[in-house]
C-alpha cells in the first residue's frame, strides 16, 4: 500500500518524476515551498512544473532552474500566490548567468509584477539597477553580480566596489551590504 501525503507544505523534487507522484502526493493544497532540481533537460520538465504551479494555490516559494521557470514565464501564466524565487542553473554548464533580455522578460511578466523576494545570478551590475525599477514588489533583492571583482581575498581591503556602485545609483532608503563573498543584498525600501 502506497502512503499518501495529503498535508505536505514542503517539497524538494528531482525532474523528471515518478510517474507514480500523484499517487503518492494527491494535493498540493497545502504547499508553500517548493524546490525543484533538474540536472538536464527533459522535453516534459515546463508541463510538470506548470501542472504542479497549477495544483499549489498557496505556493509562496519556489526554487527553480532559470531557463526552464523562464520558458513558463513566457506563457504568461500568473501564480498569485508565488512571491518568494530563487533562479538557479542546474543544467548550464557554461553560462550561469542571466542575461539582459532574459532578465527583462522576468521582470516584464505578470510573475515579475508581484514578486517581493528574488534571488538570481545576473551578468552585469546594470541589470541589477532594471529589474529594481520593473519589478515593482520587489523588496529584497539577493544576486551574484559575473562582472563583480570582489572575492575572498578582497576581505583584507575595506572597499567593496560593487556594493559602493549600487549605493551611489539607488535610493539612499535602499539598504546594499555584501552577505557572503559572492553574493550582495539589497533591501528595497520604496
């Protein structure tokens, strides 16, 4: 006999799933955090992503491969509920980044409008500046900057250049600091 989980509120799945999940995990009524790993790609990966969107109605956080939530993004579906995102790159070897134009289709899309809570590896430290000035909701915002120099032997030296360009070009209301050698935070007070 197969044991159900009908009240789960989170989740970590590897893509692609057992055909037996649904049997397993009836509902996702309940489920509020959800991580979804996906190491290569797999032509079923957006439809089981989009179905399990579809069935969580109080999904607020949700961890994803970059690419493969960007091609759901561009369908233009909107989860009201999801407001928490982190972008990671599962199946990029190379590039693990996110564009100018990918970036600006994030934050064009009805998900961009209502997400509060993002973290997103970028190329360039002007993308950081576009998607605080689309995505409205936005309040904090925590990235990995490619063209950011600082690294841990930047620890002895007292200037974070990084950190002192975003200051100088945002909202002194805006709150930048460095959270981990490779990561900079920003709390957006608007």
């Amino acid at each position: 006999m197969i044991e159900c989980f009908p009240n789960i509120r989170r989740l970590t799945l590897r893509f692609p799933c057992n055909n037996h999940f649904w049997t397993i995990i009836p509902t996702l009524d309940h489920l509020t955090s959800l991580n979804v790993i996906e190491t290569r790609k797999n032509s079923r990966s957006e439809f089981l992503l989009e179905d399990l969107l579809n069935r969580a109605p109080r999904l607020d956080f949700l961890s994803v491969d970059a690419i493969l939530f960007l091609s759901l993004v561009q369908l233009n579906i909107s989860y009201t509920s999801l407001r928490r995102l982190q972008l990671k790159h599962y199946r990029a070897r190379m590039n693990r980044y996110m564009n100018a134009t990918q970036c600006s289709i994030l934050a064009d899309s009805l998900f961009g409008h209502q997400c509060e809570v993002l973290e997103i590896r970028v190329e360039n430290r002007t993308i950081i500046l576009d998607l605080v000035h689309k995505m409205h909701n936005l309040r904090a915002l925590n990235c990995e900057c490619q063209d950011d120099n600082w690294s841990n032997n930047s620890l002895l030296c007292s200037k974070d250049e990084l950190v002192e360009w975003l200051r100088n070009s945002l909202p002194k209301t805006y709150l930048v600091n460095r959270h981990q050698s490779h990561l900079v935070r920003l709390w957006i007070n608007r």
